[in-house]
C-alpha cells in the first residue's frame, strides 16, 4: 500500500491537482476517482485522507508524515474519522441502510482527527441508494470529504457527477508498467508472459499474477476448446461446475494430474477466489480468441499473446469455425465479464458460455 503521493505511479497530472488543492485548503465536498480496477484510486484515497489528518504535515506540502498516530492509524484501516464502504459479500450493490448508517456518521463530531473522510468504493453499485447521498454530498458537514470510486463512469447518475469533482484515472504505459516492476519485483522483468498480459495495465493486477498462475489459465483456456468440440453437454456440465469453487487441484479443463505443485504455490488464494479466476480466465479466452482471427488473417506472430502455440496447434483449434463466429464470440465474453462483475451466478454465466462455444467449435 503506498503511503505517499510521490509513490503513486503514473497520472501525474492528477497528483498535482490533488496535492495543489490540499496545499491551497479548496478540497471540493467531494471527488469521484473513476477508471480500470487495480490502478490505485482506493489507495491514493487512503492517502488523502492521511493528508488531511497527518498531525505533522508541513503547509506547503501535502505529503502526509506517515508516523504519527493518525497516519498510522489511517493505513491500518482503524481510525475512526475515515471509514471505507463497499458492498456486503452477500449483496450486488450499496444498500440504502448502508448510506443512512453513513448519513449519521457523518453528522457525528470528529473524534480525533481533523477531517472526517468517506470513502465509497465501487460507486456503479449504488443504484437506489444513490439518491440517498446526494444531498449529503451537495451540502456535507465542515471538515468532510467523500472520494467515490468506480471503474465505469457511464453508470454514474448525473446528479451525483454534478456534485463531484470528476478525476480519470489512465492505465499505465507499458514502460510504467517496466517501472513499477523494476522496484517492486525484478524477476517478473525476465517473464515476458506477464509483461504481454499486463501491458497496458493496472498494478494492483500485476503483483496479484504470477507467470505460472497466467500458465494455469492458459492451458485451462486451450484445453477448453477441445473439450466442448469432443464431449457431450453432460460432460460439459460437470466441468462447469467447478468455476464455482475452484481449488489448486481442481480447475475446469484441466486433470488433476497435470498441474504441478510449483505452479500454484503463490496462487492459492486467487485461484479459490472464483470471482477473480473467472474474470481472468475470460480475459485470457478472450486473447486467445483474438489470435486465432489473427492466425486466419496471416498476422505477424509478434502480435500475438499466444505465439508459442504452433501452425499445427493454432490449425487444429480453428477446426470448424470461421471468422465472424470467433469475432461474435469475442464481443460476447464482454457480455459475460460485465455479468461476472455484478456478481451474477458464475456457474450459469460460465455454462452459458461454454455453451456458446459447443456452436462455434464444431
């Protein structure tokens, strides 16, 4: 977790618009940080609110000091002016109860620091419940700041954008990318597997990966091509259902007895957290189903993810399709990753697609 701003990588112009305006004191009521999971906004809120309440920060920097009580409490996640809210686990969205339980707070005395922070996470699940916030936000109580967080702007209702100060937030360059990993771990420098997947991408998703973690995916994905062409729906049901609760020795298209223990070691976790695996697993499909238009269009292997995979090996995963086919199916897995991320049932949304797979690979 970064506990600086100079430690934030990449969007350096929102940096200084954030640092400018806590040096200046014309923090707006509220801010709402939009753009791809993984790239900081969660973490550089965190930062703020440290800022904010940093019992030893100078007024002509916005650095928090990191040491006093306040900023240690604020990144331990345990002081009682700065609260995090997301959805519960067992819900799809922000509940109205949820936002009522942040109204009160909200109009409660500070306890011990110098400004209350909210911080709400994943704002295109209030739905209902945004309407709830939006005079809060309009007219909060001194001393207060809400920073939303969403991956998706386009789900933000008008009347609470008009409210906030509205900061995009870019995925980083593959250089940045260079960068971060230069620092934080070397040795995923010399994988080019990991660089290719994460190249335009988010570090809060590179250091959750691993090469061999990608591998398992990997062959999970190509195997699966097979498997719906040569079996029947029943044998496909039977694989689907162990997306619900994959384990390290339990992943769909995959026997048991190929997986290595040196490949899932560092990957347990993720691998049980079927949310994370399902989404990565269509991100994965969904280059190798590129590719393959790639491959039947004759484009160079360079631009290709899976370019290790052979004329013979790309030939046979071709088998029976055509080209518009894999591109519906492409645009498609958009459908199904959107589907995963509002917690729909992920076994449904995996047999489906599988199910649209047994049509295109015949």
């Amino acid at each position: 977790m970064i506990r600086n701003f100079s430690e934030f990588l990449g969007n350096s112009e929102n940096i200084k618009f954030l640092i400018d305006k806590i040096i200046t004191k014309t923090i707006p009521n509220a801010f709402l940080f939009y753009g791809p999971e993984g790239i900081g906004k969660r973490n550089l809120s965190f930062v703020i609110a440290a800022s904010l309440n940093c019992l030893n920060r100078s007024k002509d920097s916005a650095e928090p000091c990191g040491e006093c009580v306040n900023c240690k409490r604020i990144f331990n996640n345990s002081f009682p002016d700065v609260t995090f809210i997301t959805r519960d686990e067992d819900r799809t969205t922000i509940s109205i109860e949820q936002v009522r339980n942040l109204k009160k707070e909200a109009y409660r005395t500070l306890y011990e620091g110098l400004y209350k922070i909210f911080i709400i996470d994943d704002t295109k699940e209030l739905k209902d419940s945004a309407n709830a916030l939006l005079k809060l936000i309009e007219e909060p109580p001194d001393n207060t700041l809400f920073i939303l967080l969403t991956s998706n702007l386009m789900k933000q209702l008008p009347t609470i954008l008009s409210r906030c100060q509205v900061l995009k937030f870019q995925k980083l360059s593959r250089t940045e990318i260079e960068s971060f990993l230069k620092t934080t771990d070397p040795k995923l420098l010399e994988d080019e597997r990991i660089i290719n997947f994460l190249a335009g991408g988010s570090p809060g998703e590179i250091i959750k990966l691993s090469s061999s973690y990608i591998k398992l995916i990997e062959e999970s994905v190509i195997n699966s091509i097979g498997y719906v062409r040569e079996n029947s729906y029943y044998q496909i049901l039977k694989e689907t259902n162990k997306i619900t609760s994959p384990t390290p020795k339990k992943l769909p298209f995959l026997r048991e007895d190929k997986i290595e223990d040196d490949n899932i070691k560092e990957n347990k976790a993720t691998i049980k957290n079927s949310r994370e695996f399902l989404l990565n697993w269509f991100l994965i499909m969904q280059m190798l189903l590129r590719d393959l238009v790639f491959f039947m269009k004759k484009y160079p292997d360079n631009l290709m993810f899976f370019k290790h995979l052979n004329n013979n090996e790309m030939d046979k995963l071709i088998k029976g399709t055509d080209l518009d086919k894999l591109l519906q199916l492409i645009l498609k897995i958009e459908e199904f990753r959107s589907a995963v991320e509002k917690n729909a049932n992920r076994e449904l949304i995996f047999l489906n697609f599988v199910i649209e797979m047994k049509s295109i690979f015949t």
